[in-house]
C-alpha cells in the first residue's frame, strides 16, 4: 500500500490537515461546523418558543393590565433571547469573514448594532401589543409566527459566521424577510399600528437579504 493510498488516521485539526487524508481536513471541519450550528439553532428554537408560550397562556388567562405585562414581559424577554443567541456567533473581525469578498455598499461593522437595537424594541414592543390585542383565536397562530421568524433571525449568525456558508446564511435572511413580512400582514388583521411598527424590520430583513445575495455571489 503506498502512501497516498494509506487510511487516514489522524484526525487532529492542525493547519496542515488540507494535505491530510486527501484534503478532507477542511472538509471534516465545514461538517463539525455544520453540526454545531444546526445544534445551536435547535436549542435556540426551543428556548424561544418556550418564552412565547409563557406569554400566550398569560394573554389567555387575563387581558387586563396585568395581563398586558404578562404580554410584553415574556415577549421582550424572547426577543432578547434570540438577540443573545444570534450575537454570540456573530464575529466581523473573524478572519474568514474579512477575507471574504463584499460589495461596497455593505454598511460599515458598527452601523448593524445601531440599526439592530431599535429593531428589536420594535419587535418587542409590536409583539406584546399584538398578543394582548388579539381575539383568542389568532393568540396562538400568530405566538407560532413570532417563535418562527425569532428563530430564523436568532440562526443567521450560526449558520453564516459558524457554518461559514455564505449560501446557508443567505438561506436564513430569505426565509427571516419572508417571516417579518408574514408577521407585517398578520398583525394587520389584529392592530394596525403593531403592524407599522414592524416594517421597519421586514425592510431591514430584505435589505439584508441582497447583501447577503450579493456576497455569496461574489464568493462562488
């Protein structure tokens, strides 16, 4: 048996692991990136609908004042949980990311945090008053859109920064625009001003979108 044909048997992940075992070291490390990330976004998912459930049997069982803190509280605390989540794997200063090939108007580092934390009191804030306004009937479908599209926006880091597959990020800001809109036309059947306070964030998930359109397609 020569060399080239010997099994590989070392699996340490040095920086030399691209000549080992014919170039599956990158390919071993994508996969446990993989791995980590669809780990991270499942557990990321069942923290936030366990949030939103609090908050829709509480909006079920009292619509009084008390009742609407029981609204936005759990709701504000499950935005601030995917918030969390989805910064942790979020790194601009990653060497991957940097190498990475981007169109110049991609809006400089800083300008995300900035755009991101009103958003997010927005979602919060359209949230619980779409919750405590809602018929009982709407409660629950529209707790599920939430849990959903919080979910979507909690991965994108995950499955970008983590998985580094741009395509697979761009996947999750697809699906995150589509969700945002789908709250938009949702809460407009309940309150119409939750439902404004919410554009904002279906414009910024779009926008997000085409960066992110853009930036896999120049590093194809």
């Amino acid at each position: 048996m020569t060399g080239r044909d010997a099994p590989c048997r070392d699996p340490r992940p040095e920086a030399d692991g691209a000549r080992r075992c014919g170039g599956l070291g990158p390919a071993l490390g994508v996969a446990a990136a993989e791995r980590h990330a669809v780990t991270g976004i499942g557990i990321m998912g069942k923290e936030i609908r366990m949030r939103l459930a609090r908050a829709l049997s509480s909006s079920a069982r009292d619509r009084s004042q008390s009742g609407a803190l029981r609204s936005y509280g759990p709701v504000s605390a499950a935005v601030v949980t995917a918030a969390a989540l989805g910064s942790v794997a979020i790194d601009p200063s990653d060497p991957w990311y940097r190498s990475l090939r981007k169109p110049p108007w991609q809006p400089p580092p800083a300008a995300f945090g900035f755009v991101w934390t009103p958003l997010y009191i927005s979602i919060a804030a359209a949230g619980g008053r779409t919750l405590q306004r809602a018929p009982a009937g709407e409660r629950a479908p529209w707790g599920s859109a939430l849990a959903v599209n919080l979910a979507l926006n909690a991965a994108f880091g995950w499955s970008f920064f983590k998985a580094r597959t741009p395509y697979a990020g761009l996947a999750v800001t697809a699906a995150t625009a589509l969700s945002s809109w789908d709250l938009v036309r949702r809460s407009a059947r309940i309150d119409r001003g939750a439902a404004a306070a919410l554009v904002p964030y279906a414009l910024w998930c779009t926008f997000a979108t085409a960066l992110n359109a853009d930036i896999a397609r120049r590093n194809r």
